[in-house]
C-alpha cells in the first residue's frame, strides 16, 4: 500500500503544482512561473505562492499569454508586466551587479531580447539594450563598438542566419551567449538554421541556448555579470583584498 510521503518544507503542494520554493537556499535564484500551458489562475496562484515565500525579492513569470497578464496585473497590482516580454515579476528587484547587454539583431527579435533583459534584471545584474543592428547593416553594430566592449556579459539575438553572434564574438572579448530565434523564412526552419550557425561559430567563446530561449540566456548572462561585478560593501566594512 502507498503511504503519502513526508511533508517537505522545501515544497509547496497547490494541487496542480509542486512549487519549489528552496531553490534560492541551492542556487542564489528562485523559482520562477513557466506560464505556458497552465492557467491564468494557476499562474497567479504559483506567483502569489512564490511571492509569500521570498518577499524581500523579485520572482519571475515568463511565456504569459495575454489573459494570464490580464489576470496577474487585476490581482496582483504590486506586479509589473511586459506583454512584448510575456512576463510578470512581483517583489523589489535586487540591485544590479555588472552589466548585461541585450543585443536584437532585428525589430522581429524584440520579444525573446525583451525576456532576456527582464530575466537578466531580475537575477541581479543591470541591463542595457541595444536594438536592430543586424548584419544586413553591419554599420549599426560597428557605431555601438564601445558599447559592447564595456558589458560583462552580451546576449546577442538573431533570427534567420543566425549571423550576429558570430560577428559581435570577433569584435570584442567579452562573454557572450547567442540566442537564436524563430524568425526567417522557410529553410530558416523554425530558427534551426540560427542554431546551427551559432554552434558552428568561429569565433571563439560563443555560447548556445535552444531557440528562442531569452530566459536561459538572461540567467546564464546575469550569473557571469555578477560573478564579475566587485562585492558591494557596507559603511565601515573592508572591501575585497
């Protein structure tokens, strides 16, 4: 016969979810509301959850469709919503530590940069943006040079040939993570061809998230900008050696 497991503080049981609210004791981030697929309800439920668990600190929802941000921001005012981002985020976000750049190649990129920089923001790095400097007018992306040498972490955006990373990687050394999107035409295959031009790129230090990923990119980006950034330091308290 199946006993019920132990309760587990480490978890918050709604029925329709399992929320992990220990996260942030393992990894520094706390969960954050996958909105595909579930409710607008469920995901103002799980935010609420969240919310209640981590109050000093901004939680995140992300692929929200325009009903679940209907539904978030009627019942959770405090929360601030992107509709280009399909995002959500509840709580004070945290000061910024080093910088993000979000680089969109192209004005059909704008939605996965905007969940990039949202994500970014709220795992604790400052964000910038650069938009619509694709390759097909290799002047923009040269006039923003000093720009990009000045991040601590570039999320590059691109659709069809999945160009820009490349480019961008063989301007300047600073870490880069490439963010290939949906958008192109027929043999773009659904941002494949993207993803296999920025696996196969030759420049070096070019990483890879799975199409159309702006949140992966926008963790990956915040953790190596804070990672860079110095320690803040209160009054009176030494800094690093």
């Amino acid at each position: 016969m199946h006993s019920p497991s132990a309760p587990d503080d480490r978890t918050v049981d709604l029925g329709h979810s399992r929320i992990d609210v220990d996260r942030r004791a393992r990894t520094g981030d706390p969960e954050v509301v996958f909105g595909a697929g579930k409710s607008p309800a469920q995901v103002v439920e799980i935010l609420s959850t969240l919310h209640a668990a981590h109050p000093d600190t901004a939680v995140l929802a992300t692929r929200l469709a325009p009903a679940a941000i209907e539904a978030v921001a009627a019942a959770l005012p405090a929360a601030v919503t992107d509709s280009l981002a399909g995002t959500a985020v509840l709580g004070p976000l945290p000061p910024g530590r080093g910088l993000v750049l979000v680089v969109a190649a192209g004005t059909c990129d704008a939605a996965v940069a905007a969940e990039a920089a949202v994500t970014a923001r709220v795992h604790g790095a400052a964000v910038e943006r650069v938009d619509d400097v694709g390759v097909a007018g290799i002047h923009r992306l040269l006039a923003v040079r000093d720009r990009l040498a000045a991040a601590d972490c570039l999320v590059v955006v691109a659709g069809m040939e999945g160009a820009l990373p490349s480019v961008v990687a063989g301007l300047v050394g600073v870490p880069l993570v490439g963010v290939p999107t949906s958008v192109g035409y027929g043999t773009g295959a659904g941002g494949l061809a993207a993803l296999m031009s920025m696996l196969n790129s030759c420049a070096p230090g070019v990483v890879v998230v799975n199409i159309d990923n702006g949140y992966g990119a926008g963790v990956h980006a915040a953790r190596v900008a804070r990672a860079g950034a110095p320690v803040p330091t209160q009054p009176g308290q030494a800094g690093p050696p």
